[in-house]
C-alpha cells in the first residue's frame, strides 16, 4: 500500500467545494481544511505508485479551484491511531 499526503493550495471561495470532491474519490482517504501555508491536505491510498501517479497526475489536474500540490510520500506508519484500531475487537 502506498500512502501519500498531498499539500494543497486552493482558490479561497473554493475550499469546501473542493474538500468535498476531493472526499468522493475512492483513493483518498481523508481531507482535512488547515491554516497556515496551505489550505487542504489529503491523505491518498492505493495500492501501487502507479495509482498514485494516476491521481497526482491526471485527476487532480481536472478539478478547478486547485492552484497548487506539494505531493509526500510515507515511508512508515507510527500512528497509535491505526495500531490501536488493528487489535480492537
């Protein structure tokens, strides 16, 4: 699984729309509204670099309002979030 967080910068009166199309793509997991240097960050998810070259690439490029990405990938997770929730029963 690759796991990538995706900086973006966004035309202001159009966060929300954009948050929201964003959410209804099935590689992307999360959409979080932030301050500071950036507006939106996106966690995608898919199973190869090829899937993620796909969003990064092509769908991204199709949604209007996005002025600018700064693409991260994840090496390792360390998240007590996702550890505590894999041995919940």
């Amino acid at each position: 699984m690759v796991t990538a967080i995706i900086l973006m910068n966004v035309q202001r009166q159009k966060i929300n729309q954009i948050a929201e199309e964003l959410a209804d793509m099935e590689q992307i997991t999360e959409v979080f509204s932030v301050s500071g240097q950036y507006d939106l960050i996106a966690i995608a998810r898919v199973p190869r670099n090829d899937d993620l070259a796909e969003v990064v690439t092509r769908r991204l490029l199709t949604i209007d309002g996005l002025e600018k990405t700064n693409t991260l990938l994840a090496f390792k997770a360390y998240s007590r979030h996702d550890l505590e929730a894999m041995f919940s029963v």
